[in-house]
C-alpha cells in the first residue's frame, strides 16, 4: 500500500475499519445470545481486502 492514497482508496480503507469491531453488547443481550461474535472480523496480517 503506498503512502500516498488515493481518496476513494482510504475511503474503502476507513470503512473496512468501521467495519472490523466487535459487535455491542447489547446486541448479544437484544438477541438473547443467539449472535455471539462478528463474523466478518478481519484480521490485518491473515486476509487482505484485495485492493
């Protein structure tokens, strides 16, 4: 990745990163723990967005 992004690029990149979080607690507590983990977390060293 250069250093010198281009705007629609660290767009994705932020979004991606909203994107990688735990998911509230209150949402496991809404759904009574049927939804436990996020299962679209991405780890940075294992698998790469392909952009």
């Amino acid at each position: 990745m250069p250093s010198h992004k281009t705007f629609m690029i660290k767009k994705k990149l932020a979004k991606k990163m909203r994107q990688n979080r735990p998911i509230p607690y209150w949402i496991r507590m809404r759904t009574d723990n049927t939804i436990r983990y996020n299962a679209k977390r991405r780890h940075w060293r294992r698998t790469k967005l392909g952009f």
